[in-house]
C-alpha cells in the first residue's frame, strides 16, 4: 500500500491500481467544476481528471494516477507522501 496524505484526509492505495506518481503536476482549474475536482492534467498524450479532496488546494507534490475499472486513469493529488511497502498490497 502507498500511504498519502490529500486534503488534510489520509489515503492507502493499493499498488495495483497506481499507474504512476507524477511529480509536482500542472494541474489547469476547470471553471464551474465541483470542488473536489481540482481540474485536469495531461499524461501520457491523454487529459485526466484530477481530484483533491480538501476546499482548497495546497501545494500538491504528486499527482497518484490511478487505474479506473474500466481502463482508463484519473489523478489524485497528494500533499504528502508517507511512503508504504509494496508487499502491503
């Protein structure tokens, strides 16, 4: 498991569905989105969602890109990443 930190919540992430950590991530805000949608960002040729669930968005230093069940990816940004054991999953 990964352990984060986002939004003031905690999260542990199973290394499975974690596709990649982006590193200080260039997030563009969409105008009239819900709060937890912090906007999106490019990876891999591709624009994704990215969340954060605090009110405001702090100084993210990693974008987790996750795998959705359906094949495709969304980002989650963390403010801290306290790290985790790959053998935790």
């Amino acid at each position: 498991m990964l352990h984060i930190k986002s939004g003031g919540q905690e999260f542990e992430i199973r290394w499975e569905i974690i596709r990649q950590l982006v590193m200080n991530p260039q997030v563009t805000a969409v105008p009239g989105a819900p709060s937890q949608a912090a906007g999106i960002m490019e990876f891999e040729g591709e624009l994704l969602g990215v969340y954060y669930p605090g009110p405001v968005m702090e100084m993210a230093v990693c974008a987790v890109v996750l795998r959705r069940e359906d094949g495709g990816s969304y980002g989650l940004l963390a403010d801290v990443i306290d790290g985790g054991n790959y053998g935790d999953s």
